[in-house]
C-alpha cells in the first residue's frame, strides 16, 4: 500500500477541510432553490423565509446529507473489501431489493403507512411513507437473500456473494418492469421517478432516526478500517497480520448493505456517489482506510447536497425539478468511463 503517510495532524487538516466544506454545501443548499431564503429571517421565524426554511429547506439538506454520507462511505468499504476501484454500493442486491419493494408499494396505491400518534417520535415512525417502508424492508431481505447465497461450504466468499447480488439485481428488473406494465398511468409516473432517485421532505423523527443508524454503521465501519487496510492487502496477508478474515469481511459487507439500505429507503436508487466521492479522495488522500471512510462521509454529503440544490435550481429552467438521482448520473457516467480509462492504463489502481 503507497501514498501519503497517515498522521493524526494531516488527518485532523483534512477532515477539518471537509468538514467545512460540507458546512458551507449545506449552508448553500438551505439558502438557495426556486425561491432564495434569508437564513436571518428564517432562524428569527420572519413571514415564508421561516416557514421554507424549518418546513422543506432543512429536511431535505438534511436528508441530502444522510444519504450521501451513507453510499460515499459504503462505496468506500466494498472497493477497499473487493479490491475494485470500480465497486458500487448497489452491487450487493440491495437496490434491486429496494427498487422491488417500492414498486410493489406505489402499484399497489400505498400511500403512508400507520396512524399519527401523540407521541412525536411514534408519529414520525408511525407515518413512514410505504414505499420507504417497502424499500427497506425489499432491501434487508435482498441482502439476508444474497449473503445465504453466498456462503459457500460454509463460508462467505466476495465473489460468490457478488455474484449472487449481481443475478438478483436482474430478477427484481424483470419483475421491475412486469409490475410496470400492469401500473396505472399515474403510477408509472411515481415508480419511475423513485426508481430514478429523489430526495423527498421527511419528518423531523424519522431523518433523527436514519442519522442515528447511520452515525452507528459508518463509525462501526470506522472502527474496522484497519483491518480493511490490511484486508485489501489479501486474505493471506491479512490473516497472517492477525486479522480474522471471515468474520471481518462478513461484518464489513453486512454494515455496508444495511446502511445503503437504509440510505435506499428514503431516497431512492440515488446512483454514482459512492463510485466518484471515494475514488476521488483516494486519489488525493491515498489508500488508508482510516483516514479515507470519514472523509469520504464528508464528501459523500456535500456531493449530494450540491447535487440536490442543482436539482432544485433546475427547476426555474425547465419548470420541472428533475430527480437528484438524474444530476449524479450525468456527473456519474463520464467519470466511470474515465475510472475504466485509468485502469486499463494502471497495474496497479490502489498503490
């Protein structure tokens, strides 16, 4: 493994830098859409500044935030685990399970699932919108499906469980498209539009939730990225350094399916940040693992809320709001073809 030398001081310069680089994007991002905000006006609860502002404005950063963090950092962990500058956090099956799940739920007309309750947090729960609801739940058992599968002789082997997340994105395709035919016009509509990843206005419980989840999974993921640094090496290397492969492989690849499942639930198929976030920080910060996984939940979130205020700025140009999920495919696509590009030309593409 080459590049720069982790220190505690280059590292805490970085992640200072991107930490107020992803300040300053959502800043931005709450201060500006279709219809300016003053963030003075809004924060002393002043006339439609406020009400934009605490109802729309900061939800949507927010959730902007949390998703982006997520597939930035779950990127980062499968292309360290696979050794593949060019892993995705969708290759797992989580998306195909997702993307499934959601489908059913907008053809069969569900709208909110549950009953508000006096409680605030119970309300939040309670009114989960039911293709979140169905996302998540086609995304965990995509992912329990895909990891039974790849366990084989009795241990869970990369390749095998890629493979099987790689079969079972295309059976929820076909069954993808089966249900779109059968789906009213105005529900093709919806099942498009989440299939192509959007970024909606959740409740105040539900995002304090999904960042909760998320903080647990990326620093659980933190905590093991030593031993991703030495996993990388090779599971020879890694066991002979003392590392228990198996076990830490599996903990690595559950923790990353479940918080893009997670992220996936609430954003839908939101592609490409965690393909260009981690490789372009590997570029400039190097291969360690250690400093790599918080910064690329730095990047990951000012990536995304960037990506979403471009979306909503959009709107005064084609007096629509395309899907985000849109914006970081036409950012995503020609950088893939560039990664292809350098790897070909490279030996070597994490030294």
């Amino acid at each position: 493994m080459t590049g720069p030398r982790f220190t505690p001081g280059r590292a805490l310069v970085v992640l200072t830098a991107l930490g107020a680089l992803t300040a300053a994007a959502f800043l931005v991002a709450v201060s500006f859409g279709e219809q300016p905000v003053s963030l003075a006006r809004a924060v002393a609860g002043q006339g439609s500044d406020a009400v934009i502002f605490w109802s729309l404005r900061l939800p949507r950063a927010s959730l902007a935030a949390i998703v982006g963090a997520a597939l930035a950092v779950s990127g980062c962990a499968l292309q360290a685990l696979l050794r593949n500058p060019l892993a995705d956090p969708f290759v797992l099956g989580v998306s195909g399970g997702a993307a499934l799940g959601a489908t059913t739920a907008l053809a069969l007309g569900l709208g909110t699932l549950g009953a508000a309750s006096t409680a605030p947090w119970l309300a939040g729960l309670g009114r989960i919108s039911g293709p979140s609801a169905f996302a998540l739940v086609g995304a965990v058992g995509a992912t329990g499906l895909v990891f039974t599968l790849g366990r084989a002789a009795g241990k869970s082997s990369p390749h095998a469980t890629l493979l099987s997340g790689v079969i079972f994105n295309a059976f929820a395709l076909a069954a993808i498209t089966f249900l779109k035919t059968l789906a009213s016009p105005d529900k093709l509509g919806e099942i498009l539009y989440w299939l192509a990843g959007a970024l909606g206005y959740e409740r105040g419980w539900t995002l304090v939730g999904a960042a909760l989840f998320q903080v647990a999974a990326i620093g659980a993921m933190w905590a093991l990225s030593g031993k991703l640094n030495l996993l990388s090496l090779g599971d020879d290397e890694a066991a002979a350094l003392g590392v228990a492969v198996e076990r830490t492989r599996l903990a690595l690849l559950l923790l990353a399916s479940f918080s893009v499942a997670a992220a996936v639930a609430l954003s839908g198929l939101v592609g490409f940040v965690g393909l260009i976030v981690p490789h372009v920080l590997r570029l400039w910060l190097g291969p360690d693992q250690r400093l790599l996984v918080p910064a690329s939940a730095l990047g990951g979130a000012a990536f995304l809320l960037l990506s979403d205020l471009a979306a909503r700025l959009l709107f005064n140009v084609f007096h629509a709001e395309p899907p985000v999920g849109a914006i970081t495919a036409v950012l995503g696509g020609p950088f893939f073809l560039l990664l292809l590009y350098r790897r070909e030309h490279q030996a070597h593409p994490f030294a």
